[in-house]
C-alpha cells in the first residue's frame, strides 16, 4: 500500500513539476521516493538536538553535553523514530536500487546509516541488560547527524534540479494569460489562453506580449523576439509578417490571425524539444551511471576491507566509524547530477540563443567535428533569388518565357521558383494553368501546358541528355553567379531564366571561424558549376562540389567519413534530409523544410550560419562542466575515500561519519553550481 502512494504520488509530482521530470527519471527513480525532503529535514534537525546533547560523541563527553536517568532511553526512542522518519527515503530508495539491480547511492546510505543504527541498538542492549558484555559505544551521535545532514544534501539537490530546469518554466511564463479577440462587430473579448483557436483574429497592444504564433493582417509594430529566437534586435512587423507567441510588441498596436496555438505553437515546440532533450539520456550520462555503479563496489569493498584492518588494530567501534564514513563519503549522488544539471542548463540556454538541441548526443559529438558540409542556397546565401535575365532562343517573347516557367513554379516553393513566381507577379502577367505537375528532383520540374509537355531543367540535365543549348551565353551568365534554368518544350530549349542570389552577411565569417578552429569549410550544391565556384571564392571556401543530386549529397557525406572524417552537415532542403541524418551531426536552417528539422539534431532558429559557432562553442563548453563535474562527482573519491577509510590516521587526520556526509553533500553543491554558471559566450 505505501508504497503504491508513494509511486502514486511520485508520477502527480512529474506531472505538476514537468522540468524535473526528466531529471527525476535520470536519477533512476531514487527522487521518486523522497518525499517531502524539506520537512523531513527540519523535523530531523530539530531532533537531532537532543540527541547531540544528551549523548557521547565517539565516547567523548562534550562540555555542553549532559545526561539524566532514563535520558538513554530518550535517545534510543528519538534516534529510532529519526531512522524510520528520516533514513525512509534512503532506505526505500536502496530497495529500489536492490530490486532494479542497479546497486548505488541509496545503498551506500542505507548501509552506512543501517550499520550505524543496529549497532548502536545491539551496545544500547548489551549495556543494559548483557552485564556479561563488556562496555560497548553508541554511534547515535553519529546517525543523526548523517540522516540530518543527508536529508539537507539531497533536498538542496532537488532544488538545484530544478532551478537548472526552470528555463523552460521562464519560457512558458512568456505566454500572457488572456487574448483579446476581435468579435465580428469590431469589439474586443478577453478569452482564456486555452481557448484561442487557429484563424481566430486577435489584437496585440503595445506592450503587450503575442499570445500566440500568428500573422499580421493590421497595424504596424515593432517586436522584440529577443525571449524567443535570441535575437536581440527589435523586428519591424507590418501587415503578411508572421510573429511568434511569447515575443512582445513594441509601440504599435497588432492585429494577427492565429496560425498556431497551444500544443502547435512554436513556443511550445521549443519546449517540448527542451524537455525531450532532458529526458534522453546521453552517452556521457550512461557512463556517470556506470561509474556510480562501480563506486558501490569499490566503496563496498573498501568499506570492507577498512573493516577488518581497523578491527584488528582497534577494535569494533573504530572499525565500525570508519566504515560508515567510508560508505557515506563515497556515496555518489553528486555523480548522479553531475551531467543532468549540465545537460539541462545546456539546452536550456541553448534555447535561449537561437538554438534548439534535438539530441543532445550532439553536443558530445561536436569536439570530434573536423568538417562542416554545407548546403549553398538558404544556408550560406540567402535563398532570395531575383531573376537577372530571361532570354528566348526560338520565337517566344521573353514574356512567353517567364509566364510559361511561372505557370509551372506556381505551386512550387523552391527558392528558385519563389524568384521566378515575384517576377512574373512584377511584370503582371496572366498565367496559365499547368496541370500533371511533377518535380525532378536536383534537376527541377515537369509539367502540361495547353496539352503541350513542358519542363523546367539545369543544364547539366541538358548535357546529359546531349541537348543543344547557348553554352557561351550559359558561361557569361553562370560566371557572373547566376543560377540558370531552362525551359524544355519536349526535347526543345526554348529559353532560360538567370537569377542571382545574395551571400549573407555573417557567412564569411562563418567560414573564417571554422577554418580558425581547423574545421574544414565544404560546400554542396544542386546548382551550376561557375555559381558555385563563385560563392566560394567569395567566402573563402576551398572545398566544393557542385551539380549534385539529392542522393549525391548523402554519398559525399559517406565519402567523407570513409576517409576519417567527423561530418557535421548543415542544410535546409527537402534534398538536404537524408544527409542530415547521415552526418555525425545535422543542423537544419531554422526557416527550412519541416523534412529537414525532422531529421537534425540541432535547429538554428535564427537561420543564420554563424550560430554554428554558438553551438561549437557551447558544446566545447558543456563538455568541459561535464568533465569537471564528473571529477567533483566521483573523482574527489581518490582523495576522500582514503582518507575516510583512515590512512591519515598516523598523522591524527581522522574524520567522523558526519564530516564524511558533509564533504559528500559540498561535492554536490560544487557540481550543481559548476552547472549553473555554464555560459554561452
Ligand atoms: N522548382 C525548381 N525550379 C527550378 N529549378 C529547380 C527546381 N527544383 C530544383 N531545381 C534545380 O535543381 C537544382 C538542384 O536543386 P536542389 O534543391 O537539389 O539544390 P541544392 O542541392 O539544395 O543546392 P542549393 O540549395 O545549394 O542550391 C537547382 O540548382 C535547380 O537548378
Ligand atoms: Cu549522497
Ligand atoms: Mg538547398
């Protein structure tokens, strides 16, 4: 029965308390059983006072200490009720572990607090009632402190979790409570979050924060995402823009249409993608488990092994302290947080910056990164392509040209097509209707016109299907960057589009930085040759590979890791997937293809190269919390563990069980604020 209540209880606390969760379940369940740690604390603090004055610590009457006939038996009642009330979480936490077969930190207390007790209940009994026993020491002194000062430890502990935790809480706190819907009549309804619905239109005054994803159909606004995206700089919003839930308006008032509320907004997205990435486990984290579980025995067998030395040269009382220290000491619940806290902190801040960890594996693999492949259009340029020229070969008007390929391009989302589509919408041209629209994909589109095939095609498809086309006017343009595609009536060229594309901004830089950090640059292009070769000039990039096919990209990642290399890939395309999924790591542009954010490990939501950097920055600097956190988690051992175990003792450094427990809890307290002050930049 209780201990259903207890399972019980434990799943309303995930469920209310969704940050710790995750780092509940990392723990292997032991937060599960700990109950109300707080109070247990203070509940134990207070009746470990009488118990501190009233008997001998380690046989030693303090001065303050007293007794008074019976005051024993007081002892025995507080210390009996202290073990039960307070060493419950312990005890039920090593049951666990024993039932699991996982044996780890809770047995070491249970042990170490089990040991303590019956023996001071068997010298309490062979005391009063043995007179043939000689006179034997009482550890309660010993046990209260350690359940005191174990309860503070671990519940210090639970609130270390969750404040490494609470950046998720913080960014559901950007939610506002209430919409003001805009009723048919013009007036305004204050409606409860949770009832918004998709298409509904709703006013955003200034100041106030965006209730939910949307579009601006009205009023103009400048918004600060800065909560949302990272970005620090205030956007301009005008009527067609989309703006995300949790960001907030500036000085102007905002009418939006809701695309996305609730379970599909963007703001919970990011943190649903938060605690996912908290609750799987990484590889660092199966290795803090396994060393925990390797503490046991070594504490186990060093416990023993202290045991039976210090039972020969002193005797059982000081055999039995230091064995119980030993025990305590190595108890490893600082390893038990030594990577979640780190894991945690990292997404979390992650997040904050524009950057949305998806597997948190990723952050591991990130050191081992010795090449970036990269997408050209929409990762390095802009992906904004406007049409430079449209030349017609046979006796079509350029005209003919651009409204035949926009017929086709009409529902295509292709950056090529959108550049295509705003022209024809610029020269206001009326377009047919193309029916049987089919993509090739890495070479462009087909489709039926007025009962007549067309397609849209790169040159390379011509030069393979041994197609004639103008190839020095091909070259003039190509070289000057553009991307061309041809129109094919049948197996005739009828003409071409060229159109240029822009290198963003910080992509330079991007470069710089990887290859300043010996991480080789390379970029993979669907497109020609000469517009290749130029953006990577531009940039510096000495690597490329152009015309390539979907399934090109996925071999080149292969190649590439055949040869030794790590391979991070970068893409934002349909045709950018399987390679993503293929790379070490996958980073998919924020503004790319759903297919391309499924498959990546790491989104940049600000869709801008650089923050690649960010993100090899912040993986290099959790990799180093966790490293550091593993040693104040477990590695401190070397050192305390002997010392625990008394090999000082020649030299007069001895400590007690509840020095032990101390150093044990600081070590958590170390490692929890090393996770804390992780920082980006
Ligand atoms: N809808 C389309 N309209 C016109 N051309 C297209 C279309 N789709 C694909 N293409 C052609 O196929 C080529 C390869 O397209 P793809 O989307 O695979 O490029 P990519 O490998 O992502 O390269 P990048 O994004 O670096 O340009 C493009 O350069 C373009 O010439
Ligand atoms: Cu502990
Ligand atoms: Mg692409």
């Amino acid at each position: 029965m209780a201990a259903k209540d207890n399972m019980k209880m434990a799943h309303d606390m995930e469920s209310m308390d969704h940050d710790m969760s995750g780092d509940t379940m990392m723990h292997g369940g032991h937060m599960m059983h700990m109950g109300n740690l707080k109070q247990k604390f203070w509940v134990a603090l207070i009746l470990t006072i009488p118990v501190i004055l009233l008997t001998p610590m380690m046989g030693l009457h303090l001065p303050f200490q007293f007794t008074f006939p019976g005051s024993d038996w007081l002892v025995l009642i507080v210390a009996t009720f202290l073990f039960i009330y307070g060493g419950k979480p312990f005890l039920q936490g090593a049951q666990m572990e024993l039932t699991e077969r996982k044996p780890a930190m809770m047995m070491l207390i249970a042990l170490g607090i089990s040991v303590a007790y019956i023996y001071s209940v068997w010298a309490f009994i062979a005391n009063h009632f043995l007179s043939t026993v000689p006179h034997q020491m009482d550890f309660f002194w010993e046990l209260a402190t350690l359940i005191t000062i174990m309860l503070l430890g671990h519940w210090l502990e639970m609130n270390a979790i969750s404040s490494a935790g609470s950046a998720v809480e913080k960014m559901a706190a950007l939610l506002p409570g209430q919409a003001h819907v805009l009723q048919a009549d013009g007036s305004l309804q204050d409606i409860e979050l949770a009832e918004l619905q998709a298409q509904q239109q709703v006013v955003v005054k200034a100041g106030e924060k965006i209730p939910a994803d949307g579009r601006v159909v009205a009023g103009q606004s400048a918004v600060n995402e800065a909560l949302v995206t990272g970005e620090a700089k205030l956007i301009e919003k005008t009527p067609g823009a989309q703006v995300i839930g949790g960001a907030v308006n500036g000085t102007g008032t905002l009418t939006i249409e809701v695309t996305g509320t609730g379970e599909t907004g963007y703001l919970s997205q990011v943190m649903k993608l938060v605690q996912q990435a908290q609750q799987h486990k990484s590889q660092a984290e199966n290795l803090a488990d396994k060393v925990a579980g390797w503490l046991f025995y070594a504490a186990t067998i060093i416990g023993l092994v202290t045991f039976i030395v210090w039972l020969s040269l002193s005797g059982l009382n000081v055999a039995l302290e230091r064995t119980v220290t030993v025990l305590v000491i190595a108890c490893p619940h600082a390893l038990g947080l030594a990577i979640p806290l780190v894991v945690a902190r990292s997404t979390a801040l992650g997040a904050t910056h524009g950057l949305l960890l998806r597997n948190r594996n990723a952050l591991e693999a990130a050191k081992q990164i010795d090449t970036v492949l990269m997408d050209k259009t929409g990762t390095l340029t802009e992906g904004n392509f406007k049409v430079k020229s449209v030349v017609a070969f046979d006796q079509e008007s350029q005209d003919d040209i651009l409204r035949l390929m926009a017929a086709l391009e009409a529902n295509a989302s292709h950056p090529l097509a959108v550049g295509i589509l705003a022209a024809a919408k610029a020269q206001k041209l009326a377009l047919p209707t193309a029916t049987d629209v089919k993509q090739l994909s890495g070479v462009g589109l087909q489709g039926r016109i007025d009962q007549v095939d067309y397609a849209i095609v790169t040159a390379a498809y011509l030069q393979q299907k041994q197609l004639d086309f103008e190839q020095t006017l091909y070259d003039e343009l190509a070289a000057q960057g553009n991307s061309i595609s041809f129109l094919l009536r049948g197996e005739q060229v009828l003409g071409l589009i060229a159109q240029g594309d822009q290198i963003k901004p910080n992509a330079a830089d991007f470069i710089q930085h990887l290859k300043a950090r010996g991480i080789r640059p390379v970029m993979l292009t669907g497109d020609n040759q000469a517009a290749a070769a130029l953006v990577a000039q531009q940039l510096g990039i000495d690597d490329f590979h152009a015309q390539l096919l979907p399934e090109d990209k996925t071999k080149m990642v292969a190649q590439y890791q055949a040869q030794g290399q790590r391979v991070l890939m970068v893409g934002d395309g349909v045709n950018d997937a399987p390679s993503l999924a293929a790379a070490e790591i996958g980073v998919a542009i924020g503004a790319g293809t759903d297919v391309a954010i499924d498959s990546a490990d790491v989104v940049l939501v600000r869709s801008d190269p650089a923050d690649i950097i960010n993100f090899l920055n912040l993986a290099q600097r959790t990799m180093r919390k966790m490293v550091q956190n593993l040693w104040w988690g477990a590695g401190y051992n070397i050192v305390a563990l002997p010392l625990a175990a008394g090999i000082l003792a020649p030299i007069g450094v001895l400590l007690s069980p509840a020095v032990g427990a101390v150093l044990m809890s600081l070590s958590t307290i170390v490692v929890a604020i090393n996770a804390l002050t992780l920082k980006l930049k």
